[in-house]
C-alpha cells in the first residue's frame, strides 16, 4: 500500500472519487491553481503529494505548506491577534513581504477607509523530505488503476524526513523575524502541523513558554492535527498554542540579532498590495493565486 494518503487535496483512500479526472487536473484546491511542486526533470507533472505515512506506528504528516490553508481556516484562528481591529473594517490576505530578518509568508491585515490600521505575521513550516516521494506516488497511482509514464513504483528508492533540519531551521528563522515584530509592539505566528511542534518541545527547551498563551506576547505558536472525518478526507483542525516573546526565542536558540525596522515601512510595503484580490473571505475559494507559499529551497522537489 502506498505511504501517499492526501493527494492534490484529497484523501486517497476515498475510492469514490473520479481519480483519472484529480491526477490529470493537477489542480491544488488550496491555491486554487495548478501543485507548484513539480519533478526537476519533468516540470510538466506536479507531483500533488499533500500527506504521507511515516515512522512506526505509521503518523500522517503534513509535507506541503499549501495543505496549511484549508477553509483558510490559520488565518481565522489569528483575528484575536489584531488588538487594534474594529467592527467594520476589511481584513485582507497579503504574502510574501520583506523585513529584516527575511520574508513573512503571510500578513493578516486590517483595512479601515484603504489605511492599514493593524496587523499580524504568518509563517507556514510543514515538515521537508528527504530522498524522494515519487515511486510512492506513482504505486498510489497503480493502485488507483491510472496508467503512468515510467515504471518508478517498482523502484526501491524511499523517502525521508528530515525533523532536525525543519525545526532548527524554522526556530532561527523566527528568532530572527520576532525581533522586528516585538519592535514595532505586533505579533508573529508560525503555524505548524502538531507532530511538528511535539518534536520541538522534544528537542528544544520549550518548557518556559506560555500555556495557556498570553496575548500581549509578540511570538506565538500554533499547532494543527489532521482529522479524519466520515467522508474519509481529512480536517485541518486547531490542537495547542503556545506564546513566548524574543527573549523567549533566544532561550533555548542562543542566538542574537539587531533587526530593526520602523513601523511604517512595514504598513507601506502592506499598503502597495491591498486589492480587492486580497480581502479575506474564509469560506470561499481564494481569488488570490498569491497565497501558493514560496518554494523554499530547502524543501527536496522529486528528482
């Protein structure tokens, strides 16, 4: 049986669905356009690997940061955050702006009259693989009954993941960004999946952070598990939060840095992207192709 369990947004095990007709589309329903994760040597295929089995017992893990933005439903859990957020105003989706200390893949935005009146930093981390989830896919594939273009399902080329490098990598990152937010008084959020978050409290010292959370933090967690719900897919849904400031980050990182920035430069650079495209809806299929999140070049595209 394939360790593939969530592809192009659905659950494989559900055989009712017309899977000819999914694999074909290669359509993200996250994104609402085509899996930008695509094979180095074909990028005319999008690979649609969502969710995979691994370890002993089998966990499913999340290894695609689009399958993060269900229901949209990361970015409803954080309106709290936006202490300065009043009845009446618009809340809009912005992605991909610079500050020191990196990029921000998401800001929750506050819009009163077309003026940025408040708003909160969103970072998606799902777990990297390592070697390669292809074969995997294509004997899900066979088991589907959909014909492929190589034999790679008979191949013993395996996949792994890659926990270390995922958490130490995203920690520093954040420690780095959450002086910039501290600065300016407003909150950053990195969403994970819950098996990730169990391996940093493992590994890191974890145990001076807040639980349950205190808002006037500036650095919060978010873990989410995988429900399986009657119709077999699966349900992104709210489990821990956790919330700590920049000393906190630096407990157990031993890291420093200076990052600066003025709190204008950031409501500008906000600004220049509000658009009707952006305005958060959070039922409704996202209008904004924007929100696909940026290829990291740490995370391994198939060979």
């Amino acid at each position: 049986m394939s360790k593939v369990v969530d592809l192009f947004g659905n659950s494989t095990t559900n055989a009712s669905l017309n899977w000819s007709k999914i694999v074909a589309a290669q359509h993200c329903p996250y994104i609402n356009k085509r899996c930008y994760k695509t094979r180095k040597s074909d990028p005319d295929t999008s690979i649609g690997t969502c969710i995979v089995l691994y370890g002993k017992p089998p966990a499913s893990l999340i290894i695609c940061p689009s399958r993060l933005l269900e229901r949209r439903q990361i970015f409803t859990d954080c309106f709290h955050l936006l202490t300065m957020h009043e009845p009446g105003n618009e809340l809009h989706i912005i992605s991909e702006i610079s500050i020191p200390g990196g990029n921000v893949d998401y800001f929750l935005v506050s819009v009163k009259d077309g003026k940025v009146k408040d708003f909160a930093g969103i970072e998606a981390q799902t777990l990297d693989t390592t070697g390669t989830v292809w074969p995997e896919r294509q004997r899900l594939l066979k088991e589907l009954g959909i014909p492929r273009s190589d034999n790679a399902e008979d191949s013993n080329k395996s996949f792994g993941i890659n926990w270390k490098m995922t958490a130490k990598t995203i920690l520093v990152q954040m420690h780095h960004k959450i002086q910039t937010f501290e600065h300016v008084h407003k909150k950053l959020v990195l969403i994970v999946q819950n098996k990730l978050l169990n391996y940093m409290k493992r590994e890191f010292n974890f145990g001076h952070l807040h639980n349950p959370v205190a808002i006037g933090d500036s650095m919060h967690f978010h873990s989410y598990r995988m429900d399986k719900q009657p119709d077999k897919s699966y349900k992104l849904a709210l489990e821990t939060r956790l919330s700590t400031d920049a000393d906190g980050m630096a407990t157990y990182l031993g890291l420093q840095t200076e990052a600066r920035v003025e709190l204008q430069i950031i409501i500008n650079a906000l600004q220049e992207k509000i658009s009707a495209n952006t305005l958060f809806s959070p039922f409704s299929i996202p209008t904004d192709t924007s929100l696909a999140p940026p290829i990291d070049d740490n995370i391994n595209l198939e060979e």
